[in-house]
C-alpha cells in the first residue's frame, strides 16, 4: 500500500519527541568565551552595553545553572566580569551626571 499526500498516518511527527539538540558541547563553551571578551572589552568600551551582553552570554554558556561543575570556567568568569562591568559603567554614568560637573 502506498502512502499518497493526503494520508499522513504513516509519519506521526516530522522529528522524534526524545531526540533533542545536545546542551553540551562547542556551543555553551563558544557563549561563554564570547561573554568573556565582551566583558572584558566592555571594561575598556561601551560598558554599559558589552557588560549585560557578558552576562546573558555567561549565563547562558553556563547553562542557566550553577552547579556545572569545573567546565564552564570562562562562562562563569564572563558572568561576574559582566556584572562588575556593568556597576562600574553605571556608577560611572550617574557620576558624570551629578550637579557640579557641568551637565546640570
């Protein structure tokens, strides 16, 4: 018996439920070495944009989790490098800001 267009029964889904794109691998380590040089390109330019984007590339090459283990170093780093980044670029930003310094 052949199969014709309108009968799909033969094929339930086009990808199996179980098969999934594996979470470990060049991926998580790629997100979290580019987290790494944004962050530390951001403590030089644009640290106010390149800090959070350390962060959500660290974040996620860790894997949203904390308890990884000893594999997503630079993920990690990124991490923490972003957030310092980015405190210091709006410390800096409120700094410039206040009256005395002559925008106001």
């Amino acid at each position: 018996m052949t199969t014709g267009l309108g009968n799909m029964r033969t094929r339930r889904s086009p990808r199996p439920r179980n098969r999934r794109w594996p979470r470990t691998g060049p991926d998580r380590a790629t997100l979290g070495i580019i987290g790494l040089v944004c962050a530390i390109a951001g403590f030089f330019v644009l640290g106010i944009v390149l800090g959070p984007v350390a962060v959500a590339c660290g974040w996620l090459g860790m894997g949203r989790r904390w308890n990884s283990g000893a594999e997503p170093m630079p993920a990690l780093v990124a991490l923490v490098l972003g957030a310092i980044d980015t405190l210091l670029a709006f410390i800096w930003l409120v700094g410039t800001a206040a009256p005395g310094n002559g925008l106001l």
